[in-house]
C-alpha cells in the first residue's frame, strides 16, 4: 500500500523563504522530534511530504498551503494519505478525495506514540475510509471526516 504522510511545512533558518533540498530535509526530519514520533506509523520518510516547498525561519513559522504543490504529490497515486496536523488536514480535504487518516501534528506537545500507532495498525489492516485520529485527555477518540 502506497501512503503518503504530509506535515505543514519545514522551518530551517538557513532555507527559509525558499526550498530545502529534499534529501537534506529528509535527513533533518529523521532526528528531529517529529520524525522520532512518526517512526511508529511510518516505514520510510521518503513518503513523507509538506504542504509547501516553502520554509520558514522558526519552528512557530506558517507557511499557506501551496494546492498545486499538493496535487503534483497527489498524481504520484498514492493509495492513502496521512495528514499530520490542522493545516495539512485542511489542505488534503481539499485537495484529496481518496482514504485518509488525519492526525495531530507529531510535533505537538500532548500527542502520544498511541495516535500514530493505531494510525500505523488501521493501515496495517487495509484501510480505505475518510477518519481523523484526535488525541483526548486520557484517550483516542476516532471522528470521521
């Protein structure tokens, strides 16, 4: 099964306003916090993806969604889509109508392990519907979107 996994956007005082090469992203993003977390769901970080080639300067930095960014992804075909966080949500109902998961962003401070491992066992299990995975007080509540 094909997933793709998009976040928001890379943050790097060195690129910002501008593209990080992809393969020294990709090697930023496996020791970053958000890359440790996304091993529970993930295989491969050269499935993961941001909703803009942009970057910004600092962690707390938004960059808007870029939708033709997104679909040149999205004409790779994959057969589910991950999205890490509200904007990357936002962006994917938008832009994608196949099955997704949407969970929160894996840099978030209250997210546990436990979202991205029960977003790993649903696609283990051949998943094919439209849900969000939102990390609770004390649990994982399942919503569909």
């Amino acid at each position: 099964m094909k997933v793709f996994v998009f976040l928001q956007n890379a943050w790097s005082p060195v690129y910002a306003g501008r593209q990080w090469p992809r393969e020294s992203w990709l090697r930023a993003l496996a020791r970053s916090r958000s890359g440790q977390r996304l091993t529970a769901l993930i295989e491969s970080f050269n499935d993961c993806h941001n909703t803009t080639p942009e970057v910004s300067s600092n962690p707390e930095g938004i960059c808007p969604p870029d939708m033709g960014h997104i679909k040149s992804i999205l004409n790779e075909n994959p057969d589910v889509v991950v999205a890490c966080g509200r904007q990357a949500e936002e962006a994917l109902r938008v832009a994608w109508q196949g099955p997704m998961i949407a969970v929160p962003h894996p840099a978030c401070r209250v997210v546990t392990t436990d979202v991205f491992l029960k977003a790993n066992a649903m696609l283990r299990q051949g998943f094919s519907s439209r849900i969000a995975i939102r990390q609770k007080k004390g649990a994982i509540q399942l919503e569909n979107l």
